[in-house]
C-alpha cells in the first residue's frame, strides 16, 4: 500500500476548479516530483495535504490514515517554500531549534539534534550567524535543517530552489537528494523546470491545468511523452503534424502527430544503406547554435523543418545550405494524442 494517497482530490476557489480530480500515490521513501507550468495547481495540491488549504472533494491517507480532516499541526508535514521566511532575529542555531522548543524538548536533546542538522545541510561555523548574514543558499539550507531536525512523516518542498543562481542551484539539487536518500524520507519536490525535475525523482507527476497529464520515471517521460502538453513540456521535441509527416517522409498519411526528439536524429554526409526500421532522407542545413557540447541543426527535410542535436566533439561542422541526409530510427517517431 503507499504511504500518501490523494484520492480523487478536488479543490474550488469561489467559481474555479484549480484541482480537477487528482487521484495520485506515492510510495514510502520516494522523491516525488509535481511538474508543470505556472498555475497548474501545484502548490495547492501540497497545500491540501499539509492541511494549509482544505479540500472541496476527495480524500487523502497518509500511512494508512484518513488526514483529510486533520489540523495541519498534527498531520507530521514539513514544509519548505521558495522564500526562505527564517526568522530575521533569531541565529541558525535558533532557527533550527525553533520547532523542537516548542516541542519543549530537552536542552541537551535539541542541541544534539540541531547539531546533526547543522551537519547534514553543511552549515558547521554558521550556527551565530544571523539570516542577514547568509547568502540565498544558505538561507534555504537553514529552512530545510529546520524542517528536517523535526523528522517529518513527509518533507514537501515547493520549488525551494527558484530563487537560486544556476550554479549553486545545481549543487543544492544534489545535496537535497542525498539528504533525502540518507534519511529514507518520502519528499515531494514541486518544481516548473523540467530539468530539474529529471535530475531530483524517482517518479515525476506532470500536471495540466488541474489535473495529472503522465506519470512515470523521468526516463519514461522523457522518451515516452504520450501527449502533445507532455512532448512540448518535456524535452525538446519536434512536433511534426501528420499531415507533415507524411510530406517529410514521403509517405500516406498516419492517424496521428509524431514527436522526435533532436538527439535522436542523425546528420550525414553520405547516405547509409536503407533498412525497413529507419528513415533516411535528404535534407538541407539552415543553421545552427551551439547549445554548450551539442550544435543544434536547424533543417529542412522535404520542406520539413526539424531541429536535430549534433554532440560537439570535432572542429567540422556542416554549413547553412549544405546537402546532408538525415537518419532516424521508425521507433524514435512517437505518435501523440491530441
Ligand atoms: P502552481 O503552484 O502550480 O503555480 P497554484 O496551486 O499556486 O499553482 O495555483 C493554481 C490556481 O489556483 C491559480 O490559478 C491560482 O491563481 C489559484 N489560486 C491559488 N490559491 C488561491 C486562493 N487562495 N484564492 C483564489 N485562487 C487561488
Ligand atoms: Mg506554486
């Protein structure tokens, strides 16, 4: 049985429905990521199940119990937000202390605790330094030993890392993600950026207006993106109408749109012997634009235009207006639903 069950979870604000009907399930000591762009409803699914909004329709299990109408206090959930919202005039130290003095522990018990924390999240030397004092990094390493030293049945995190510079946002995903696997905890991470929901999951629930559009593996969302939203907000797919499908290839029309990713089309100069489970086609370079280690193709395939990523390893490149073939396998053409 999994730990957190929504259960067809509704939500109304006045006139709009914000959450359509969102039955999802995740399993004890999973990172679990709700992906989608601005306004999806993320932030108030993770709402609902910390008990800050109630629910219009639905239920939600935590552990084998019914919390949907539980006080927010006694539901166990941590909670860090993209403001980082410490306490301006309390130091690390009582920062992260806060919640277990007001569990009124012993002394001796929360500075232990806190110490731990303090490791965990690599603060050691800051413990008298006041939030002023710290960087945006920092800061949220704070809000998240704060969360984690009250050993939360679930830890959700609402794209804790958006404020953060690109560089140090990347170290942080990684130390979130071994803190999380060290201590076993189940996590829900919300974020709008794809890539760092592929970097952080073991399973990604991609939200559309309201509702659950796939869910899977990153790997299984990244390759299989079975619906139009999924293969435009997922990677970086071209999206080839049928119409112009059968144009590119040359052939009758299918039922459906087809998605290719860039990586899996190949540009050569010369071209290879046909096989039934490929297409190799003609095709004239446009241009192009480095994206760090890969060139990106623009091209035209039978009047077809097609984006395919080159990884950049040699010093050659082909050149606007250059005759090239492209070669990609029949099974990397996915058929989307509308
Ligand atoms: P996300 O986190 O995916 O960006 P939210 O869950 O914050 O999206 O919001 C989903 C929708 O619900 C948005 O259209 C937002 O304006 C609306 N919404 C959120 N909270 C409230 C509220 N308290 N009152 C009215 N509308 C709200
Ligand atoms: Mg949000």
């Amino acid at each position: 049985m999994s730990y957190i069950q929504f259960e067809n979870i509704k939500k109304s604000f006045g006139e709009t429905m914000v959450l359509q009907g969102i039955t999802l399930a995740v399993a004890r000591g999973n990172m679990v990521t709700l992906l989608g762009p601005s306004g999806c409803g993320k932030s108030t699914l993770l709402r609902c199940l910390a008990g800050l909004e109630g629910v219009s329709g639905g239920r939600i299990l935590l552990d084998g119990e019914d919390i949907t109408q539980k006080s927010p206090k006694n539901r166990k959930i941590g909670m860090v937000f993209q403001q980082y919202s410490l306490f301006p005039n309390l130091n690390v130290f009582d920062n992260i202390a806060f919640g277990l003095s007001l569990q009124k522990r012993p002394a001796a018990e929360i500075r232990t605790l806190v110490e731990d924390a303090v490791d965990m999240v690599e603060l050691n030397g800051k413990e008298n330094s006041y939030p002023r004092h710290l960087s945006g990094g920092q800061q949220q390493r704070v809000a998240l030993a704060r969360s984690l030293v009250l050993r939360p049945k679930v830890l959700l995190l609402d794209e804790p890392l958006s404020a953060i510079d690109a560089k140090l946002r990347k170290s942080l995903q990684l130390r979130i993600k071994e803190i999380q696997k060290a201590l076993n905890i189940t996590c829900i991470f919300v974020t709008h950026d794809q890539d760092e929901a592929l970097i952080m999951s073991d399973v990604i629930h991609l939200f559309n207006a309201g509702r659950v559009e796939q869910s899977g593996s990153p790997i299984e969302l990244y390759t299989g993106p079975q619906t139009r939203f999924a293969a435009e907000f997922i990677g970086s797919y071209n999206l080839v109408e049928k119409e112009r499908f059968a144009q590119m290839i040359q052939s009758p029309i299918l039922d459906t749109a087809v998605a290719i990713r860039p990586e899996t089309i190949d540009i050569v100069l010369e071209p290879p012997a046909e096989q039934e489970d490929r297409y190799v086609l003609p095709a004239t370079v446009k241009y192009y634009i480095p994206h760090g280690n890969v060139l990106r193709y623009t091209v035209m395939v039978n009047g077809v235009e097609l984006e395919a990523d080159v990884l950049f390893r040699s010093f050659k490149v082909f050149e606007p207006e250059q005759n090239v073939y492209i070669v990609v396998e029949k099974r990397n053409c996915l058929p989307i639903a509308q």
